[in-house]
C-alpha cells in the first residue's frame, strides 16, 4: 500500500502510524509521486485525480494495470449533464467518464457526496478458464 500526502505534517504523522508495516510506504509530495510505484490494481484519488488548476489529470494506462480499479472521492454529485463544477464543465470528472479505456459510474453516497468507480479495460477479452 502506498499513500501520498502533500502535507508534510500529516505525511510524517501517517508514516508514524505505520512505521512497523513494511507492506505500506507513506510519500510526502504532490500527487504526480502515484506514478512511481505505478501500476495498481486498486487506486483511490481524493477529489478528482487533479487536473484541476489547468494541469493535465492523471493517465489511467499508466496508473492502473487492466482491470484496475480506480476510486475518486470527495465530489459533488452531478446534478446536470455535463457535470458542472464552479459553474463550467467539470473537466476532470468527464475526463475519467469519457475516458475510451475505462468504465465508469459515479455513485452518490449522500446528498451532497459523490465518488466515481472506474474499471480500465482490457485491451483484449482477458483469458479465460475453460
């Protein structure tokens, strides 16, 4: 398990809680630091996946191995369609909905708390057992 935090405070704090668990490492850095024990079978984003100050979200062929599933949180349920996020097309959302290797849906899990759950696909029907 990997966790990147850009709060150094809370990085340090989370690394402490953990300190005596080999299988989990604790990153202090934006998250671009995903991609460098990338790919994932399981990856949560907290809000978004970025994308949101104009820089490109992240890349779900490097980020996840086919199959991989991909959670994102903390986001305003959609309500309209496109989504709207400050009052213009939330980009970022639409970039995981739209995107051609993945299946997504979003599930509102309160009045006003969304997350998507996406899946990449597989470039070929994987195999299977006969």
């Amino acid at each position: 398990m990997v966790s990147v935090e850009r709060d150094a405070v809370s990085a340090a704090l989370a690394a402490e809680v953990f300190f005596d668990q080999p299988q989990v490492s604790v990153v202090h850095g934006d998250w671009r630091e995903i991609h460098r024990d990338a790919p994932y079978d399981l990856l949560v984003l907290d809000g978004g996946g970025q994308g949101k100050h104009g820089e490109p979200p992240a890349d779900p062929h490097r980020l996840l191995r086919p199959g991989g599933t991909l959670v994102i949180d903390d986001l305003t349920p959609a309500r309209h369609w496109p989504p709207r996020f400050d009052g213009s097309v939330d980009r970022t959302r639409m970039h995981w909905i739209d995107h051609p290797g993945m299946d997504t849906a979003e599930l509102r899990l309160a009045p006003d708390l969304a997350a998507l759950v996406a899946t990449r696909r597989f470039a070929e029907a994987p195999d299977r057992e006969r």
